[in-house]
C-alpha cells in the first residue's frame, strides 16, 4: 500500500470514525436483555431500538452529504462525529423506554452521516491502486468497533467499581469517546485533494445527477438493503442468541463475539486486498457464497468453541463480502456527489432492512422457533440474494476519482 504520509493520516482517521461510530451502536447489541428488564418490557421491544437506529441513518447520510459536498468532508466529518458521540451518551440517561427509543433514532441520524463522509474523504485521497486494500481496512473499522464493543462489555458488565456496578447505562457512557477522535482530524487530516480541486468549478445538483444515475442508484439501494441484511442479520442479534438460547455468562457471550470480529477483521482485509487482483465483483461474490456452509456451525452448534468457530467463519465471510463495498460504491456513483450519494445509497438499503432487528426476535421468540432458526433463514436467503445480485453491477475498478465528472448517466 503506497500511501505517503497525509493519505495515511487521512485513512486512519476515516477508519477510527467508523470503528467508534460502530461501538457506539454495538454496545446496545450486548445489553437488550437487560435493558428490557430495567423498563420491565420484552426485548423485541428493545430491540426497536436497533430499527429506529438503522432506519435513520438514511437522514444522516443525506444531510451530511449534502452539506460535505458543499462545504467539504473534513469539517462535516469533524461534526458528525460529535454528534453521535453526544446522542449516544445521552441514551445512558433515559428514563424511560419511549425517552431512550427516541435518543437512539437521533442517534441514528448521526451515525448515518459517518460512513459517506469518511469513504469519499479516503478514496478521493489515495492512489488508484490503493482503493482495494483501503477499503477492506475501512470497512474493517465496523467489527473493530464490534469488537470493542465485545471486550468492554466482557471486562465492564456486571463488575463493581469503587462501589458502583457497571450496568448498561455505564456502558453507554463509553459513547462518549469518539468525539475525541475530532482533535486528531483538526490537527492532522487534511481535506479531499479532489474537493479542493473542485472547489470553484460548477457542479450539478444533487437531483440532477441523481435523475440521470437513476438506474445505477435503485441498483445499488436494493444491494445494499440485501447487503445490511447480511450484516445485521448476522451481528445484532448474535449475542441475545448465546445469552438466551445458549444461557451463556458474560465473558463466553464476550469472548465468542471477539472471535467473531477477528474473522470479520481478517475476511474484510483479505476480500479488499483481492478485490483489486480478481475485481470487485467477484470479491463479493465469493464472500456470500462462502457464508452458506458456515451456517450449521453458526447457528446450530451445542458448545462454545464451535460456535466461536462458526462465528469466524460466518463474520470472515460476511465482512469479507462488505470489505469491497466502500471503493464499489464510491468507484460507481458520479463524483460531484460522492460525499452524498455512496452514504445514502448505504443508508437507504439500511432503512430498508432496518426492521429485521425486531423480526427475528419476534421470530425467535415465538413458539416452536429459536433464535438459531431466526439468525439462519435470514443470513441463507439473503447471502443467496447477494450472490445472484452482484453479478448484474457494474465494475469500475481503478478508474480516476475527480468530482468534476460529466452528469451524463455512468453504465
């Protein structure tokens, strides 16, 4: 990876927003069981927590978007993180179940806004040959934050600290921490060289060149929604499964998530880095494909060492798939809205697949079903679905990224 000193600093930034933007959102993941039984309701109700998060993001991506593709990615990414920061710690203070869905969904808005933000900042600041690779580190920042997530939960939850009780109000106090990511980005980061360029040139409007890349868009919210589907279809409600179904202490729920997120790790590195050899295409092809034989061993496995093998597995073939999604989408959507468009096409399929939280609870939950049932029809029809869809997009790798492009529809 052939990165000068700025690309680098401007990588590591746009990957520990997304790492801290995602513990942010996993620490609920590990606490819906008792945060049900705080506010004394069931954890499909809880668990609207998670929808109301996702199906928000959308508006996050949009906002943000549209005002980095204005006012440039650095100072609305600096912003953005703030505010999930402050949404997420104030979530720990809520009294009441109503009071905390809400702080989520504003979180959510927040949240929406990162990933557009620091994947265009990225990829319009690094070489060509570069993108793969950095777009699996990118999007490996997603099961880092998972998997901080995993850890403080493991080491935090339940323990007594100079006399208080780590409870899941404490853990979400850790939200806190990515807003000081912000003063490594003011001091260091700089801003896309391609905005920069772009600066004083016209540009088309965001409906303009939405209108003319309408296929191209409606393409890529169906993929995504399949694609966030695969993730959190796979992650959310991982750890109520081993805690409900397989009544499993905190450090075992804990350390097979951590295992979980390594495979994640390794499957997104590897699957990025081999998208720029065999294209991004076939990457993703063979990371959904991978995740039908892991399934038996994900879901329906009796002891927790085989059940920390089928997490590796599953997660290394699910993150590997979505490790070539920031340089598909950014390489695929025209470059005067690459801050806005890649986010919210993201975010879209999020909110279209938001609901799934509460559908496999509600699904598990009922009789005659388990959480394992849940978890693995969902993650077989959707890799399936990924599969068959990936092989109709089209493929851009390595194409200059400006953000003066033509309005013209891309084919």
């Amino acid at each position: 990876m052939n990165l000068n000193v700025q690309q680098r600093k401007v990588v590591i930034a746009a990957f520990l927003g997304w790492t801290l933007d995602a513990f942010d959102f996993f620490i609920l993941v590990f606490t819906l069981p008792a945060i049900a039984a705080t506010f004394q309701v069931r954890v499909p109700d809880v668990a609207y927590a998670i929808f109301l998060t996702l199906a928000m993001r959308f508006i996050g991506a949009f906002v943000f978007g549209r005002l980095a593709d204005r006012y440039g990615r650095k100072p609305l990414l600096m912003i953005d993180i703030v505010c999930f920061s402050v949404l997420g710690t104030m979530a720990a203070f809520a009294p009441t179940l109503a009071i905390f869905l809400i702080l989520r969904a504003l979180f959510g808005i927040a949240m929406g806004g990162e990933w557009g933000l620091g994947s265009s900042l990225a990829m319009e600041s690094i070489p060509p040959a570069s993108r793969g690779l950095v777009s699996g580190i990118l999007q490996c920042g997603y099961p880092v934050g998972y998997l901080l997530a995993s850890i403080v939960f493991g080491v935090f939850y339940g323990q007594t600290i100079f006399g208080y009780e780590f409870g899941w109000r404490a853990l979400l106090l850790f939200s806190i921490v990515p807003a000081l990511v912000v003063l490594f980005i003011r001091s260091h980061v700089p801003e896309s060289p391609a905005f920069e360029a772009a600066r004083s040139q016209p540009k088309a409007g965001f409906f303009t060149t939405l209108a003319a890349n309408w296929k191209v868009a409606l393409y890529a919210i169906a993929l995504m929604m399949f694609f966030n589907l695969f993730s959190h279809g796979t992650q959310d409600l991982y750890p109520t499964f081993l805690q409900k179904q397989h009544h499993f202490d905190t450090h075992t729920v804990s350390l097979i998530s951590i295992v979980g997120n390594l495979g994640a790790i390794v499957g997104g590195l590897l699957f990025g880095y081999a998208s720029e050899k065999i294209g991004r295409v076939n990457a993703i092809t063979i990371g959904a494909l991978l995740a039908l034989p892991a399934i038996p061993l994900w879901a329906y496995s009796a002891t927790p060492v085989m059940l920390a093998v089928g997490a590796f597995t599953m997660q290394f073939a699910v993150q590997g798939a979505w490790g070539v999604i920031p340089v598909h989408l950014n390489e695929i959507v025209p470059g005067a809205v690459r801050a806005t468009l890649p986010g919210f096409i993201y975010q879209a399929g999020n909110f279209l697949a938001s609901y799934n939280g509460p559908f496999q609870a509600r699904l598990a939950e009922s009789p005659g079903n388990t959480y394992g049932y849940a978890l693995a029809l969902v993650v077989g029809i959707v890799a399936v679905a990924i599969a068959i869809l990936i092989r109709f997009s089209p493929e851009r790798r390595g194409e200059a990224m400006t953000i003066g492009e033509p309005v013209a529809a891309r084919r």
